[in-house]
C-alpha cells in the first residue's frame, strides 16, 4: 500500500512539475500571428446580452455623433478644472474614488448621490450614502455598448438603472496604431438594470456578484483563493500569493506609474493578466491589486471574451540551456515592448534590457 501511495506522489508531483513547466517556460519558440477579430453584429450583441440587462428602443434620443463629438471636442477639456466648478458637480466622488473613474452623469435622489464612472474594466454606478462610497460593476462590455455622456433621463427611476446609449463596434483608426475608436450600430437604445439585480452582494465582500462572476471571482465566497485575506482587501484575490525566485521575477516586472497608488483606498483599480503561469499569479503586488484569465479563450468569461481589459503583459520564461541562472522575459504595454535577461544571484534578480520596440 505505502508503494502504491509514493507511486501515486511521484506520479502526481511529475505531473504538477510539467503543466508549470508547459505553463511557465517557453518549451518550443512559436511566431505570433495577429488574427483581427470580426466586431460583433447586432444580432450576436442581443444574443448575448446579459440576462438581467433589458433593452429598449427609443423614439427621441440624444445621437450618438452629438455625444460622441461632445466627448472628444469638449469634455476633457481642462477637465480638472471643471471638476472642482460649478458645470459638474462631482467633487464628493472624485475625494471618494480617488482618480479610479472618468465620472458623468451625478444625480441626487434625497441623501443619496449617484454618477455614470468608467475604468479601465469597463462601466459602474458609483454611489455615496451616509458618506459612505459603494460602486457596482454593469458587466456591459465597453466593445458593444456605449453610454452616453450626456444623459436626458433620470439614470435612478423606479428601481432601476436606466441610461441611455447605442450598441457599438470598435474601429481601428488609419495611421494610429493602438488606437481605437467606436462606431454605431444601432442607436437611440435605453439600458435597463433592475438595483436589486445590480447591487447584489451575496458574500457581501463589497463587490457586486456581477463584477465578481464577469472576471471569475467567487460570488459566494468573500476569500476567493481563501488566503484569509477578503477580496475587498487582497492585492490578490484569485490566488494565493507564493514566495519562490519566479514569482520574484514577475513581481520585479509588473508594471510601475510614476505616482505610487495605495490599493487599499483604491479597491476598484486593477491591471488584469492573462496567464496560466503559477509563478505569475502567484505574484504579491505592493501598489494595485491584479486579476487574471487563462490563455485559453474555453476557460474565460464571457465579459473577458468581449472586452480587451488588457493594459500590460508579461511572457513566459525562456531558459539558457548554457547557463541555467540565466533566463529571458519580456513585458509589454500598449505602445511598446521590452526584452530582458534575467539573472539569479545572490538571492536576487538582475535584469538587463536587451531591446525595446516602440510603436
């Protein structure tokens, strides 16, 4: 019996080692095709539109082209500025949600204060009641549905979230590589969320079950990865971090801003991977809180599927048969990429840049 159990150790721990290995380092070098993706019709939006959303077609409506050209010609604008005036009033939100959200729309229903806020992950309603901030995630993807800056409804109404828009299509723009803009398919629609189905919190972790099921936290559990650490709190919340040498190379490469951001009074703010390496997920940032999605397009949400929520990257190890403490990595961001060598010693990594590309 005590055989067959270390078999079935050895067995089990060779099979762990190889899928880290397959996940992690780069076994076999592959060209990297870009394949452009065909926008969504209309009909494949409705079809997989959210089973709480309700859409309704407008006879009078604000256009798309009146918002979209209200958006870029005038609202950012010495935007700063006109936060802290009369012309938008939302300073409240802006001391909350630090500088989390691009905001419009406020409104005020008795103590309650509501606004329209939009990051890098997409829409959310932010709320502020008894001086106390709260945002829920709308799960509508930023590649298909576009809300208006400039609202002529009421958003709050009788229980539910109302805001005006059109389902869009992403374009890229002729000569400007990593830029996109938006087009209309259909416009003049009303989206529709009932505040029950929006609010949701079931393990009442802070984040609405909404956000948690679109980036593939667990809604019924407020310690997805169960560290002990609430997602609301944990820089982390799908895995558990892990201190080994690579999980210390990816930590050295996560991207850095130039003012140091606190992820405990920003818990909205994340940079999203995509990667199956353990080392990598296994990472413990000091400034921002991260999430990750698998490679494999069978294993993501559908949000993730639809939306490029992707700022930065990092690759998967490639090893020097010649020198096994020397390895080669390399991340990237929006407008350019970077190869290092990387070296372990003493305890620590040294990272040398071997080249950079620029677009």
């Amino acid at each position: 019996m005590k055989i067959l159990y270390f078999a079935f150790f050895v067995l089990l721990f060779s099979s762990c080692s190889k899928n880290i290995d397959e996940n992690c380092f780069i076994v076999k070098e592959e060209k990297s095709v870009y394949i452009e993706e065909k926008p969504y019709t209309i009909k494949e939006i409705l079809a997989e539109k959210p089973n709480y959303l309700e859409i309704i077609s407008l006879k009078s409506f604000r256009t798309f082209k009146e918002d979209s050209i209200y958006v870029h010609d005038h609202k950012w604008e010495n935007y700063e500025q006109r936060m802290k005036g009369k012309e938008i009033d939302l300073k409240d939100f802006k001391d909350k949600f630090f500088d989390d959200f691009m905001f419009f729309n406020n409104e005020k229903i008795g103590n309650v204060q509501y606004t329209l806020g939009r990051n890098n992950l997409g829409y959310w309603l932010l709320k502020i009641e008894k001086n106390k901030p709260s945002a829920y995630f709308l799960g509508l993807s930023f590649s298909h549905y576009y809300l208006n800056e400039i609202q002529t409804r009421p958003i709050i109404k009788d229980g539910f979230l109302q805001i005006e828009g059109s389902l869009v299509k992403i374009i890229k723009v002729p000569g400007l590589p990593g830029y996109d803009d938006y087009s209309s398919i259909d416009e003049g629609m009303l989206f529709k969320i009932n505040l029950k189905d929006l609010t949701k919190d079931a393990d009442n972790d802070g984040y609405n079950d909404i956000f948690e099921k679109c980036f593939g936290l667990n809604p019924n559990n407020k310690d997805s990865d169960e560290d002990g650490i609430i997602d609301f709190e944990d820089p982390n919340p799908m895995f558990k971090s892990e201190k080994n040498k690579f999980t210390d190379l990816y930590e050295n490469l996560l991207p850095e801003y130039s003012e140091r951001l606190d992820f405990k009074k920003r818990p909205y703010y994340f940079e999203v991977f995509k990667s199956d390496c353990d080392y990598f997920r296994q990472v413990n940032p000091k400034e921002y809180k991260v999430l990750f999605t698998s490679e494999n397009e069978d294993q993501q949400t559908d949000y993730i599927k639809s939306t490029d929520v992707f700022n930065f990257g990092i690759s998967k190890i490639k090893k020097n048969k010649m020198f096994p403490e020397r390895f080669y990595i390399q991340k990237w961001g929006s407008s350019s990429s970077t190869d290092y060598a990387a070296e372990y010693k003493d305890g620590k990594w040294k990272l040398e840049v071997v080249g950079t590309i620029v677009v």
